[in-house]
C-alpha cells in the first residue's frame, strides 16, 4: 500500500508576543507618531521657481502608508486622515487627494531596517503584481485575456532577521537576472551568501556577487557545463564548485548542503505582502506604483520588527 505524503505541522513557542506584535500591527500611534506631527508642514525653501511644497515628505508618507494598509482610494484617505487629525486635536491642514496623488509619484521611499547585521545571507526573487485586468475567476472560467498589465517587484531579503534590505519594481520587460547587481548596490552591509533560483545562473549575477565578496548559491541549469576548468590558475567559480558538487552527490543533496532551500523565505515574504495587501497595484502610472509598492515593504519591515513567530516542526 503506498503511504501518503503528509505535511510537517509546526507549532509556535512564541505565542503570547507574537499574538501582541500582531494586535499592536493595527494601531494608529505605530504610523501617526508626534514626530510625524512635528515634521507636517514643509519649512525648508529650495530656491527653486514655484510655490513651495506645503506638506512635508514625512507627511504625504505617512497619509499613503495609511492607505495601502486600509486598501482606501486617494478620496477616503483625504477623509481618513480628516478624521484622525480631528481626534488628535491638533492644528494641521490635511492634503487633499489630488496632492497625493501628485506627490506620489515623485516621493522617494527608503524602506527601514531593523536588527539587520553584517554577513547578510540575501535571498532573491522577483514576483508579478497585477496593475489591472480579468480576476482570477474570470480566467479561472474563460481563459487569460491580452488585456492584463503586470509590473514585477524584486525582492532582497535577509535571511536572518526576514528583513526586506532591497527591493526594485520595473515593467515585465526586464529579465530577473538583470535586477540582481542593482538589488545587491542597495545593501549597504557585507553580503556573506547570496541564494537564489536558477533564472540568476548568469555570468553577469556571479559577477556581481563576487564583487560583493559573498558566496553565490545559485542551482546551475541542467544543461549547465563547466565554465573555468581546473587547469586554469584563476580561484574557482562558485558555480563550477557547485556544478561539480550536484555532479558529484546529486541536486537534492547539494540543496540540503549549501542552505539553498533558506530561499522559500523570500517566497514567504512576497505571500506576505500579497496577502496583506492584495496582488495588485492602485497606481496607474509607473512611478507611482514604485512608490506604493516601495510602502508596502517599509510597512512589512515594521511589521516585522514587532515580533515574528519562532516556530518549530511538531513531530
């Protein structure tokens, strides 16, 4: 009889804190700090023709945050916004949703990091999010459609701390592996390893991470041959080292070896985002689905530094 293939349940040791840092993800306080109202209106002059900005960076940030945890359009974030303003019982003009909505699209977001240290272990991947088109019910019954428009966000992530340390968005024109050495410029740390799938099995991805002074570990293609022979006295390439290892004791166990399977962490973050804020963009144009999608991890990040779970396999 052939025995069925069941699931590992795994239990958490941390549930008290983590059921907290989850109940503290909702509050206000978290997004709307007395920094944030000290810092609303734009004092600083540029020098520059035009009106000068009447609301600070940190101010439109922290309206935009709002709305991509609450899911709201630009009109009941105005109204959001109005509201908690009132409740705080301070003296602030509130933007409107045109503001927003033109701010947004010049709004540099710098996605903060907490606990992340040296001798990074960067897990790397890149996934689709939709900016409009059928559902998946629609497709579901009738097929994909010509009319879907995606753009495609590039994560790197720590493997350590589940910290998002660099992340990109582009249009589905540019190939994951081209992304890899700008993901890898924004991570200001030493990189000890970088792990990945085998869409970055490029000589320009092992380039660049050897010029980062970190290990790739990145599964060649079954196709893949050796790329520098040991005749030649060059140090060896990491991936003909890990072409010879899989050669040698087969895939399966060189995954196991080398850590490669710390890469579903990066899987687990984009289902993170996606279940918390949806697998679509409210943004139309490219810029200001950067900077959504750029909130989105700066939110994740915080959420993160909360408090996670500390699991393990029950068995």
């Amino acid at each position: 009889m052939k025995k069925k293939k069941t699931k590992t349940p795994y239990r958490v040791r941390n549930w008290p804190e983590y059921n907290k840092a989850l109940v503290h993800r909702g509050s206000l306080t978290l997004w709307i700090s007395p920094e944030v109202i000290a810092s609303w209106a734009e004092c600083e002059h540029t020098g520059k023709p035009g009106r000068p900005k009447t609301y600070s960076d940190t101010a439109i940030e922290a309206a935009l945050t709002l709305r991509a945890i609450y899911r709201l359009a630009l009109r009941q974030t105005e109204g959001l916004m109005l509201s908690i303003v009132e409740l705080l019982g301070v003296e602030a003009d509130v933007m409107t949703y045109t503001t927003l909505s033109r701010r947004s699209r010049s709004l540099e977001v710098l996605i903060p990091t907490f606990g992340v240290g040296d001798g990074l272990h960067v897990l790397v991947d890149a996934s689709g999010v939709k900016v409009y088109g059928e559902g998946e019910w629609k497709v579901r019954q009738h097929g994909v459609g010509y009319r879907r428009t995606w753009r495609k966000l590039h994560l790197g992530v720590d493997g350590e701390s589940q910290q998002i340390v660099a992340a990109l968005v582009t249009t589905p024109d540019w190939s994951d592996d081209q992304i890899l050495p700008d993901l890898l410029d924004q991570i200001p740390e030493t990189i000890s390893a970088v792990k990945t799938d085998g869409a970055y099995d490029t000589r320009a991805c092992y380039g660049a991470i050897r010029a980062r002074g970190a290990k790739a570990v990145i599964p060649p293609r079954r196709t893949a041959v050796i790329w520098q022979h040991g005749r030649c006295k060059a140090p060896p390439l990491d991936r003909d080292e890990n072409l010879r290892a899989i050669r040698a004791r087969g895939r399966k166990a060189w995954k196991k070896e080398s850590g490669y399977h710390e890469r579903s962490l990066v899987e687990t973050a984009f289902s993170r985002i996606k279940r918390m804020f949806g697998d679509g963009v409210q943004g139309r144009s490219l810029d200001a689905q950067h900077c959504e999608l750029m909130l989105r991890c700066s939110v994740m990040n915080r959420w993160t530094s909360l408090g996670m779970p500390d699991s393990y396999a029950a068995v």
